[in-house]
C-alpha cells in the first residue's frame, strides 16, 4: 500500500515585496502600491521505506530563488488586454485607458501574467515549480499547492496536479 503526506512550506524568507496595480477593467485600476507577499507551498509526495518523502530544502530553495526574481520591483502584466507597453532608451511607458505611466526598465520586472493579483501570481509560482519534470519524477511529487498572500487573511492560490 502506497502511503503519501503532504509536506508543508511556509518559511519567512518565503515571501518578496514588490510593488503593482491590479487591473479592474479597460477603463478601471488600482493606484501603484506595495505589498510584502508572502509564499506558502504544499507539496504531497509518497512516503518511502525510511518514514521520508525527500529532502525538502530543494523546494525551499526553488521558492527562495523564485522569490528573490519578484523582490524589489514593480510587477507588470505583460498579457492584460488592457496594457499596452513601449520600451523608449532607459523608460518602460505602460499605457493604459488614457494614461501614459513611466517606469525605469530597470525597475520592472515582465512577467507573463494577465494581471498582478495573488491568483495570477501563484500560477506563475506552479508554473515554474512544476516545470521540472525529472525533479517531479524522481520524489515522486503528486501535486503542488501554492499559495500567495498580500496580506495577512488574503491570499490566492493555484494547484498542479500530476
């Protein structure tokens, strides 16, 4: 009988603070504000021979890196239907409904999202996570939760399964 546990990840280097508007709708947003995210991560896996699934720290070393690419910037949606972005020398210009907004290139960080919400962003967490394919394999990982929250009490969150 295969016997499987849910390993959770929730350390406090797990988190980065970025800022972002959230998109309401083509004429609709927030203002540009900042959030310290947190990331919280559950991977269910099988138990092996000695009482263990693997050695974790891998996964808590994915998340710290991928946590690190999102901390100190400002998080643009590079697919919202409602953006339109144009890269002019050292300037990002974010266009949206009747507004012209400037950002430093250096400044942003691009990610293939519709939006910046918490849903948006732990999609973006699975997606790189289960992109590892032999990593998966080799711990037999059967599922992946992660969760990102804004807030204390406000997260999202998105599921891969195998």
């Amino acid at each position: 009988m295969s016997a499987y546990t849910v390993i959770e990840l929730n350390k406090e280097y797990m988190g980065f603070d970025a800022a972002h508007f959230t998109i309401y709708s083509a004429t609709h947003r927030e203002r540009l504000h900042g959030h310290n995210f947190s990331v919280y991560a559950s991977l269910t896996a099988q138990v092996d021979e000695n009482g263990m699934t693997f050695d974790y720290a891998l996964y808590k070393q994915k998340i710290r890196a991928l946590c690190d690419e999102l901390s100190q910037y400002t998080l643009i949606p590079d697919h919202s239907p409602h953006l339109r972005l144009e890269e002019e020398g050292d300037y990002l210009y974010v266009y949206f409904d009747q507004e012209k907004i400037p950002f430093l290139k250096k400044d942003v960080k691009h990610l293939p999202l519709r939006n910046i919400t918490v849903e948006e962003l732990s999609r973006w967490f699975i997606d790189k996570l289960s992109q590892d394919k032999h990593d998966l394999t080799r711990y037999g990982i059967q599922r992946i939760v992660v969760k990102v929250c804004s807030a204390p009490g406000q997260c999202g969150s998105y599921e891969w399964v195998k």
